[in-house]
C-alpha cells in the first residue's frame, strides 16, 4: 500500500482503537522526523502523539503489536531507494547488504500484524534476489500476504464502491474521519480557489451565503457549466426580510441566480458562509461568497468526507433542500424560519397568500420532518 501520512496516522488510529500499540519504522531519520510531525496533527486520548516513530536501528530490541514499516518507495517513474535495493548476493557490497538487514529488523519488530508501505508496481517488478522480491513472492499464498491499494480507501461519493475487504472497509472508515486543510485565502485569492473547485466539481455542490449582490454576476458562468455537466446546485440565502436582499436590484440577481442553481431556499436571519462541493471538500469562514466587494476576509478550505458529511448532517441540508409547495396557495415561495422553541418551519411569503383580509400577516407554515433533532 502506497499513501500519505494521513494513511499512517489512519493505521494507527484504527489499531489504536482496538487496543493495540503500533510503531511506524522508516529507513531513513527524515522520514521519521516528517511522519512524528504528521502525527502530531492527530493526537491521542491522552493528549500524546498516536505512536513511536523512528529508523530501524532505533527500535532494535523492541517489538509492538502492529508495525507499519515505511520503505518509501515510490511507484512507476520513482528512483529506486535503498530498500529497492537491498540483496545478498555474492556481489553485493556494504550499502544492499546493510539495507537487508536494516529490512529484517523492521519486519521482526513485530507480534501481531505487519504493513509495509511501497508503490505497488515497484514491488511487483522488484530485482530478483532482493528484499522487495522475496516480499513480492509472498503476495497471494497462503502465508497471508494481501495487497491493499491506497487509491481504493479514498473514493468520490458517487463511484461504484471498491472492494476493500473488512480490513479495508474499516480503514477507509477511519482515513475518512481526517481533515486536510488545503487552503487558507484572504479576499483577493478565495474565489481563484473557489472557481477551481466548482470546475472540478463531480455532483453537488451547497452553499450557504447570506447576501446576494453584483458579486454573484461574476460566478453564474461557472456554476451554469457545472450545472450543465450534472453538478447539482443548492444555495440558501437571507429572506427578504433583510433590508440589503429586499432591494431591487439584489432581487434581480436572486432570480438570476434561481435560472442556474436546481434550488434556492431564503433562510430568515441566516449568516453561515460555507460552501460543501461533492460531500467531501468544505470552504468555511467568514466570507460571504454571492455578495464580497471590499471587506477583509478568510476562507479556509478543508478536505474530509467524514467532516463534510457531518457538517452538512448539523446544516440539515438534504431537508431544508426540499421545500414543499404552499398548502395554502400551492406556491413555491417557501423560506424557512425558526421558532423561539428552537422547532424549524415551512412558511409561504408569497406577498397574496400571507397577506389577511385586514391586513396583517397570516402566512401559512408547516413544521419540518427532520430525521434526527432540530
């Protein structure tokens, strides 16, 4: 299995879950150094790092229940490293020979369950005689050698599920809970990062951005070629109780903007900035994304499928997606808004229909069915 250091920490993490203690073994001490740092990133319960890391020779003499030995060696096009290298052939001098055994002590370390991380194509077609062939060798016997393809633990929402196996399945489930900041964009670089996003967008994409003004102008091209290639579009925005989004004008551009997204639902007094593409990129801050002209802002953006889901579960997006017609008017101007005992609510603003015989407010409404709490 070949990955990043996300896929370390995810080894450890899902072991560590079952009460078991990993250490990751790595050839070279810059390697060591850069996954500790990786690691620090995901802390344990205790407020520790998740596991020793370190060079072979310094875990000579211990012995963990899993080891995750990292030769660093990388796939088709990669120069070949030292544990590529490593072989007792009578030719062999001090480095191939060293290199075996720096090989033997990572691999004995171990009680229980062994990794080896290393491009695939690379020990497929490893030297004969050397480490990474016998390795190779042992790859579907009996002896209980699997391959695991680190492309299959990270897949869109929308493929057609890999087959991981139960090991797998419960590793893709863990690497899922990590969060990669990718992306941290004042004013003047968010929307060259944002434009990037959509146009690499597969399926969906949700925003939520208050205010809708001249800024939406510029981004219809591009949320109409997403929408044309099947990226689903869904945006709630401020109600037109709002004195900015009532005007004319920002009216206007909302019905622009209702012509490109499948749905456009007002919120009454919402102020999220989030915009969640294909369930698993999430761009939080502080930007409003439909309306920024001057102010001083910060976007951050976020890899996560884990995060994104849930964050969307908190928005209850897949619910306030799908407003119902007025019963009243059979209507679709349908906002939602909160009560103060914190239920959530369908309501007509059709100006006819809301509007009572003497001249007060009389809209209809209707409670929202939400799957799990408010």
């Amino acid at each position: 299995m070949a990955g990043g250091f996300t896929d370390r920490a995810a080894l450890v993490e899902l072991h560590r879950e079952l009460g078991e203690e990993t250490g990751i073994v790595t050839p070279y001490r810059v390697q060591s150094d850069a996954t500790l740092e990786a690691l620090r990133d995901v802390e344990g319960t205790g407020g520790g790092v998740l596991a020793e890391v370190g060079t072979a020779h310094k875990f000579q003499g211990r012995e963990f229940d899993i080891v995750v030995f990292d030769t660093v060696e990388g796939g088709v096009g990669s120069r070949e490293l030292w544990m590529a290298c490593a072989h007792l052939q009578p030719a062999a001098g001090n480095w191939p020979r060293d290199g075996v055994r720096l090989f033997d002590v990572a691999v004995t370390r171990v009680k229980t369950l062994l990794y080896v991380i290393a491009g695939g194509e690379r020990v497929k077609n490893a030297k004969p005689g050397t480490a990474l062939a016998h390795l190779a060798a042992l790859i579907g016997t009996r002896r209980g050698v699997r391959v695991l393809q680190a492309k299959t633990l990270i897949t869109p929402p929308t493929a057609p599920p890999a087959f991981r196996g139960e090991f797998g399945t419960a590793l893709a489930e863990v690497l899922s809970r990590h969060v990669e900041v990718t992306e941290i964009d004042d004013e003047r670089d968010f929307y060259r990062t944002f434009t990037e996003e959509i146009r690499h967008a597969r399926h969906s994409l949700w925003l939520w951005a208050p205010w809708v003004a001249k800024r939406v102008s510029s981004l219809l091209p591009e949320l109409r070629t997403a929408a044309d290639r099947g990226v689903r579009i869904s945006v709630f925005i401020r109600d037109d109780t709002d004195q900015l989004q009532k005007k004319p004008a920002n009216q206007k551009l909302i019905t622009d903007l209702r012509t490109v997204a499948h749905v456009v639902v007002p919120m009454n007094v919402m102020h999220q900035k989030i915009a969640v593409i294909d369930e698993r990129t999430v761009m939080l801050g502080s930007l409003n994304v439909l309306s920024q002209s001057w102010t001083r802002e910060v976007m951050l953006t976020m890899r996560g499928a884990y995060f994104a889901r849930k964050l969307l579960e908190h928005e209850h997006a897949a619910a306030f997606a799908a407003p119902p017609r007025c019963g009243r008017c059979n209507g679709a101007e349908i906002e939602i808004r909160r009560r103060r005992n914190g239920t959530w609510v369908w309501r007509c603003y059709a100006t006819a229909c809301k509007t009572a015989p003497r001249g007060g407010t009389n809209a209809w409404t209707q409670n929202i069915r939400l799957a799990r709490g408010r």
